[in-house]
C-alpha cells in the first residue's frame, strides 16, 4: 500500500563526540594538572599573597588564600601531603589579616603546591567539587 505523506525510516546509530567520550575523559582526568592551568593558579594565588603582604589585600585575595586553605586540607585529609595540617589548623584559628599569618601562608601555598603536583587531575577536581560543596 502506497502512502503518500510516510514518513522515511531513520537510522538510531548513537553518534559520539569526541571531546565527550567516557574513555578520553577518564584518561585526561588520570593525568597531572597541565603547565599551563597550574602556572596560572600559582601566579593568581602568589598575587594574593603579595597583596596581604603589602596590605592591599581586596575581599578577592582573602578569598582566594581561603580557598587555598581549605583545598590543602581537602586533600591532606585524602592522605595527600598531610604535613599541612599544622598550618592549616594555625590558618583557621586566626585571621588571614594579622602579619603572623602572612609567613604561615606563604609556607602553606608552598606546600599546597606540591601536593597538587603530587595528585592527578581528577583527584584536584573532586577536592574543588567538595570545596564547593561545602
């Protein structure tokens, strides 16, 4: 029987993206941070902390040596880089503010960084999906 208006039948083959593949994605999220992503963390997180040091530091830094601490510890309580916790326990007793702080934040970011070189990218991502979270 001939219809004139039928409708033609379509193909239900998935169509992948590239970008978006599972495998791709769990395979970059194994690797380290990449050069540039963590160059341009370390430069915004040193600013921050040369704006406290010379005490021009805007609600922006605070916030940003804030996230600082709270990622340390993230990852610390994962059991990566635990000699952190000393620090971050003297950064959350006391106000970023006062000059004490600054020396004891300036060896917190030093070692926050190498626990982001000790952890794959993934990992990092879930701690700032906890962080933000929270």
């Amino acid at each position: 029987m001939w219809r004139p208006f039928a409708m033609r039948k379509r193909c239900t083959r998935r169509h992948y993206y590239l970008d978006e593949h599972p495998v791709r994605l769990a395979a970059q999220a194994a690797l380290p941070i990449s050069g540039a992503a963590l160059r341009d963390l370390r430069i915004v997180e040193l600013m921050s902390l040369e704006a406290l040091t010379l005490g021009q530091a805007t609600p922006t830094d605070l916030g940003m040596l804030r996230r600082v601490v709270v990622l340390a510890k993230t990852l610390a309580d994962a059991g990566i880089g635990p000699e952190v916790l000393p620090l971050v326990d003297i950064a959350w007793q006391r106000p970023l503010t006062e000059p004490l702080m600054v020396d004891v934040l300036r060896e917190l970011v030093a070692l926050h960084d190498q626990q982001r070189e000790a952890v794959s990218r993934g990992e990092y991502e879930g701690a700032v999906a906890a962080y933000l979270v929270e």
